[in-house]
C-alpha cells in the first residue's frame, strides 16, 4: 500500500469534495498511520488544516472515508505536498534494516506512523513496539527515504521516567 492510494481514495470521497467547497484554503498538514502486526488494528488518517478557520480537521480513511474535527492548540502548520509518496512496505522494510543495523532481533509487533512536515523536510515519525515490551523511536526523512534518528527504550524506561516525576 502506498500514500499516494489513501490521497486518491481520500480526493474521490464525498466527504473530502464538500470539505475542499466549504475550505477552500485547506491544505494536507499532517498524517497518522498504524500497521498493526499482530492483529488487524490499522488505522490511516489525512489532517487538513484551515489556516482562515484555525481548525484542522482529520480524515480516517479505513473503510468508509470520514471527517472529524481535531482540536487545535497554538501551532504554525506545514503544508506537506499530495506529489509525495512513499510505499509502507518499504518503510518497514527501512525500519527492519536499521533494526539489523543496531543488531535489534525482536519481532515487530505495531508501528505507529505520523507524517509531519519542518522547513520543507517531510518525516515519518515512528513509534515501533517490539516483543519483550520494547519500543523504538525513529524519525525517517521520506524525500530520502533515510533513518535520520534511532532511539530504543523499552516499557520499564518510560515506568522509571513516570515514578520519578
């Protein structure tokens, strides 16, 4: 599957068309993804922004395509362009190769995914959870398509965090 299905399927909605009439100015700013590994727990989400309104609002694209508003806190959003595209086999094909790099042997077990754009650069943010309560941290830039952070922390790092606030 890759993103440019989702802006295709999400362009040719009904829900989407009505949108862009009322909110002519909005524009892609945002994107959630899950690939769940174990069960079938995916999710695929598109957020419009609407600079006029400050509203944004986020399109779920499993099944019937709905909208739904998201609340908005003082943010400055990126527009992301829609000739992007990336292949989400590939990006878990990236994150499994950097997983061998770092000599990481778990079983991937979900991946969370959000598209976010910063000066210009276009990144998936990622949140894999592995077996044994591990949890990676990634940030790949998609116009390269390249690992450019790796983190790896496991449950009881974030339980330690928690107890110590």
């Amino acid at each position: 599957m890759n993103f440019q299905f989702y802006l295709e399927k999400l362009y040719a909605s009904s829900v989407f068309k009505e949108f862009k009439e009322q909110s002519k100015s909005g524009f892609l700013c945002s994107g959630f993804f899950v690939i769940d590994k174990e069960k079938d727990d995916n999710k695929a989400h598109l957020d419009f922004y609407v600079p006029e309104d400050k509203k944004m609002f986020s399109f779920g694209l499993l099944g019937e395509v709905s909208k739904m508003p998201v609340e908005v806190f003082d943010k400055k959003f990126e527009k992301i362009s829609d000739k992007i595209d990336f292949d989400f086999n590939e990006v878990e094909a990236l994150i499994v190769k950097e997983m061998e790099t770092q000599n990481i042997k778990k079983k991937i077990q979900k991946i969370i995914l959000f598209l976010q754009s910063n000066e210009g650069n276009v990144f998936l943010l990622a949140t894999v959870f592995i077996s044994n309560l591990g949890i990676l941290k990634i940030n790949i830039n998609i116009l390269k398509m390249k690992v450019v952070e790796f983190e790896k922390k496991s449950f009881f790092d974030m339980v330690n965090v928690f107890k110590k606030s």
